[in-house]
C-alpha cells in the first residue's frame, strides 16, 4: 500500500506516469529516490552547483532565484508542495543556474540524474508529463518576464496569486512576507495590495494567509490593471 512507503517513494508512486513503466524500473524508482531537507532560509542548492537530479517539493516551499549583477538577485518563481522543478537543469550537463531557497521548512525529493534520463530514454508517459510541465514553466517564465519589465506593482502582486502559479489550491497557504520575497516587493508593498484586493473581494487575509476568494475577479483585476 502507497500509505505505507516513506514520503519520498510514496510520492513518485503517486505520478500519473509511474505506472506505465517496467516493474523493474518502478522498483527502481522506489528505492534510489530520496529527501533533502531545509530550515526557512537555507539555500537548500546553490547557483554554480552540480546537478543531482530532478526535483520535487515534498512539503515546504522553495523559491527559485536567479543571481544577477551588481549584488542584486531576482527571484523569478515559488514551487510548492506537490510540483517539480528544475527539469531544464537536469536536461543540459552544466552547473546550476539558480539558487534553491527555502521559505518555510521544505523536504525536496530527489529523482537522480541516471533515472531521469531511463525515463527520458524509454517512457513516452514520462516524456509527456514533462513536456506539458515545461510548456507550463516557459508560459510563467515569460509572463514574469513581461511583468517585471511593464507592469505596475498592483498588478505583479496579483499575477503572482493567479492560477498561472498556483494550479492546485486557491487557499494558498502563503504569508505576505513570502509573497513579497518572490513577486520582489517589500512586505508593506504587498500587505497594501492585498488590502485592496481584501476590499474588493477577491482575497481573504486569514491570519496573514491568502486564500483566493474570487478567481473571475482576480483576472478582471488582471486585465484592468495591465500595462498601467
């Protein structure tokens, strides 16, 4: 029975494409498979590093950040429990491009470099899982980008509550100062936002948590508040 594997065997079992692959290969999976775990705050896999692998947050959540010049980083995407990242660095034979910080207490799995390319090599379930994931991850890459470059902060705060980013709940489990370390405004720029969305109800604020009240209003504020 799944309920009675560690976490990390667990989750892999739990993938829509695990059980089109060999036995030999899931049992594989099973037992090579494994957690790292980081305090709020720990860069949990420094830019520069060598890549171990593809990545899943098993509880916690991580942002991901990009170093820039000048001493200056950008933090460009949060991961929570549930999703993978990291899949472009597992497919190119270079160091890591980005750091891995922890924003809460996180566990990561860890599918090895070796078993990711099996998969690659041999499971067209795989192979399809992960070319909708990255078609996911290009699509917020580019919006980010476009964002940061065009878009009012009213309107970056409430990009980063859409759907775009956070496909599984709507009650985000997510505190105002993590919130403002990923969309890169300060706690105060944020709570204000929020404030305003509060008022028009589109977010409750419940014990510094956003849950998302009202998506079609999210993404009218979305689109009345674009290139402002």
């Amino acid at each position: 029975m799944l309920s009675a594997l560690p976490p990390a065997p667990r989750f892999i079992s739990a993938q829509p494409w695990f059980a089109s692959v060999p036995a030999a290969l899931q049992e594989r999976l099973r037992s090579e498979v494994f957690a790292v775990q980081g305090d709020k705050g720990d860069v949990m896999m420094p830019a520069g590093s060598a890549v171990e692998g593809w990545h899943a947050v098993l509880s916690g959540l991580v942002m991901l950040q990009s170093p820039a010049s000048k001493g200056r980083s950008s933090a460009f995407i949060g991961v929570p429990d549930g999703e993978w990242f990291g899949e472009g660095s597992a497919m190119k034979p270079e160091p890591r491009r980005y750091n891995v910080v922890a924003l809460r207490p996180t566990t990561l799995l860890c599918l090895p470099l070796p078993l990711f390319a099996t998969l690659r090599e041999t499971s067209l379930a795989f192979n399809q899982f992960l070319v909708l994931h990255l078609n996911m991850r290009l699509g917020q890459a580019m919006t980010i980008i476009e964002a940061g470059r065009t878009q009012s902060t009213e309107h970056r705060v409430a990009l980063y509550l859409s759907r775009l980013f956070w496909r599984s709940t709507r009650r985000l489990n997510l505190t105002q100062d993590e919130l403002g370390q990923l969309v890169g405004l300060s706690r105060q720029t944020v709570n204000k936002v929020l404030r305003v969305l509060e008022g028009m109800g589109i977010v409750s604020l419940d014990f510094g948590r956003v849950a998302i009240v009202d998506d079609e209003a999210l993404n009218a504020y979305l689109a009345a508040t674009a290139a402002q």
